[in-house]
C-alpha cells in the first residue's frame, strides 16, 4: 500500500488521433511543476495519472502544485494497492478510518477498468461496503449525497482508494497551442487575460512597458510579481520589459492631447509584436473589456489594433469589472494589482480621450513623430527577466 495522487484529466480525453501529443505535454509539465519539490514518478494509464513520490514523502505540495497545473480536472489523494479484494477492504479500513470514525453516512462507489478482475463494479461496492458497515456499525449507507463517498478503482496494474478530491485548473496543458505575448500592466486586468489564455492552452511570455521616472521601480517590482504569480500556473515567464519614456515624452510633444492613449497604445502593439516574433510568440494577448474605458471603445480598439499582424487574444473583452475582478481573486493576483504603484498607462493620460476616433486621424497624428526609430530604439532596449 502506498499513498499517491491520481489525476484526472480534462477535455485532451476528447481528442483523437492527436491525443498522444497532448499527454505528453501534460505530463512534461507535471513534472516540471513537481521537480523542485522532490522525486516524483508521474505515470498515465487509462485517461488518469498517478504521482508518486520515490521517497515516501508526504505528498501536500505536490498536490497543491498538481492543481495548478492546466489540463486537470481533479486531483484524489488516493491509496494504491494490489488488486485483491481481502487487501482492499484492509486498506479502506486503515486509509478511511478517521474519516468513517466521524461521519454518520457513506457509500461505496467503484469502476472496474481491468475487464478482468473477477468482481464486476456493483459487486465491489457491496463486497466493500458491507465490510465497512460490519466494522463500523454506526454507518448507514446512503446513495444520495452521503457525507462521505469512498471510490475503488480497478485499474491495470493496482486498486485505487480515493475519498473526496480537489478541484484542479481544468482548460488543456500549457503550450499545447503554441505561444503568446501578454501585455502586462500592473492593473487587475492583464493577468486575468494571461490566466485565461494559459488555460486553453498557450505557453506565455509577457511584455510591460516601464517610464522611468514618470512610474518607479516599486511599479516595475509589482508588475514581476505578477509575472511570479502567473509562472505558479504557467511554469517560467519571460517578461520583456521595454523602455518607454522618450516615446511618452515624443507623443506629449507632437501629439494632440485627445489623441495621446491612441498613439501610445498602437506604439505598444507595434513593439509587442516585434518582441513576440522575438520570442517565438503567434498572437499578442490583451486586458481588455470592451467599454470600460475610453481606449476600449469598439472604435478604439479597430484603431489600436489595425497596427497588428498577429493576431490579438481579448479573453475579457464581455467581462464586467466585478466577473474580473473575482477571477484575479480566485487566481491570487488582485492583492498585487491593487497595490498603489500606477504604470505608464496612468502618464499624460488627457482629460477629454477620443472614444469614436477615426483611423485617418490618428495616422495623421502618428505622423508627426519618427514611428520606426522610436519603436527600434525601444525594442533594442528590452530587459529580459525570467521569473519561476
């Protein structure tokens, strides 16, 4: 008898042919989230993966990390043992005593995978639970919402006793739908995306966009633990830091006011998908919600990205603020966000923007300043820090 983990996996079951290439992904990245915090052996077998630590240790953080990780579902603590039913119902006696010692109601629920095992799945069941009601008489058994639920799993080379499990982070494994760039402020919105983004699949860099001494260092410091909390779920994160100044300063000079978040929010794309070709990276992703402030009008939003050949992810662009705002709770990055170091999105903000502008407008605008010296210079200039 050991005590494992077993995982189950979510939609990558659904996939076909394909399938294997999934897997193998999800299992790199189990292993990748897990290597820091001892030797664990991570197997899969039949839609579910077994952790294991080759010590015998106690196995809390690697629970923990394994709900982190995209594309599972649930996570059981779970007792491995032979596949006989005398060992069974010894383990279940051992493994859920605490647990039936203080519960009033139970049931017994199994699924035999091993075809050829010689008990079929209700037949586990009963066998099990009338071992269980005789040693722990108290019990009554009761199929609608018991307190407490033990499964027995069959399966090809051992049994598997699981209790309750954890809900995981769900959505597919990390980087098996290629690689973003996510522009990262330091605000509530732009990690949510970068989160939203991961779980469906894409491996992330970041890219932020720092104006020394209009914002400081403790913004700068902010923005990286927010990219430290993101590599929780994603595992390592680039984040291209990117001078921008002189371009805030060279719009505030030549630019008309209303028009100063238009031209500063295409010169960010233009940079961000130069770093993200850089970086390997197919699509930029954004924070962005549609209508909830001036530069994310529809009109807006058309102005800003017409600079883009990549395509642009907006995974919050139907979310209202308080849907978001409970997403980066749940996630553990709105604590950092709200924390009152403003980014260059705050500088030389104008107090009457354009919310319908017109592209022709803006182009005459932009205009006035040296577009592909400005851009080059700062994309030169980027800091590559990686975090996790």
């Amino acid at each position: 008898m050991e005590e494992v983990l077993l995982l189950k996996c979510g939609e990558l079951v659904l996939k076909g042919l394909n399938r294997s290439r999934f897997e193998e992904r999800l299992l790199k990245n189990l292993r990748d989230a897990l290597r820091k915090l001892g030797d664990y052996e991570v197997t899969s077998s039949q839609s579910a993966i077994c952790v294991r630590d080759k010590n015998g240790a106690p196995l809390p953080g690697a629970l923990e990390a394994c709900r982190r990780v995209f594309g599972i579902v649930t996570v059981f603590p779970a007792l491995r043992t032979e596949k006989d039913m005398d060992t069974i119902k010894e383990a279940a006696k051992e493994y859920f005593a605490p647990a039936l010692n203080g519960a009033t109601t139970y049931k017994v629920t199994a699924k035999r995978s091993d075809k050829h095992f010689p008990l079929t799945s209700p037949q586990i069941s009963a066998e099990l639970g009338g071992y269980l009601s005789d040693v722990f008489p108290h019990l009554k058994a009761q199929m609608d919402d018991p307190e407490l639920t033990i499964r027995v799993e069959i399966r090809d080379r051992h049994a598997f006793l699981t209790g309750p499990g954890l809900p995981g982070a769900g959505g597919m494994p990390g980087g098996s739908a290629g690689r973003a760039m996510l522009l990262l402020s330091g605000g509530i919105d732009s990690p949510v995306a970068g989160y939203m983004m991961a779980k469906r699949g894409l491996d992330l860099c970041a890219v932020h966009f720092f104006s020394y001494p209009y914002t400081s260092l403790e913004a700068r410091e902010k923005v990286l633990e927010l990219g430290r909390i993101l590599s929780g779920y994603t595992g390592k994160l680039t984040v291209c830091v990117v001078p921008f100044t002189k371009i805030q300063q060279e719009i505030r000079a030549g630019c008309k006011e209303e028009y100063f978040t238009l031209v500063m929010r295409r010169m960010m794309m233009r940079i961000a998908e130069q770093a993200a070709e850089k970086q390997d990276c197919g699509a930029l992703i954004t924070g962005e919600s549609l209508g909830q402030v001036a530069s994310q009008t529809m009109e807006a939003l058309q102005v800003t990205g017409a600079v883009c050949t990549l395509p642009v992810f907006r995974p919050l662009i139907g979310m209202d603020k308080e849907e978001i705002v409970a997403r980066a709770r749940a996630i553990g990055t709105f604590d950092t966000s709200i924390l009152p170091y403003e980014d260059c999105c705050t500088v030389f903000t104008p107090k009457h923007p354009r919310t319908k502008p017109r592209l022709e407008f803006v182009e005459a605008e932009e205009s006035r300043l040296d577009v592909g010296a400005l851009v080059a210079e700062a994309v030169n200039g980027v800091e590559r820090i990686t975090l996790g």
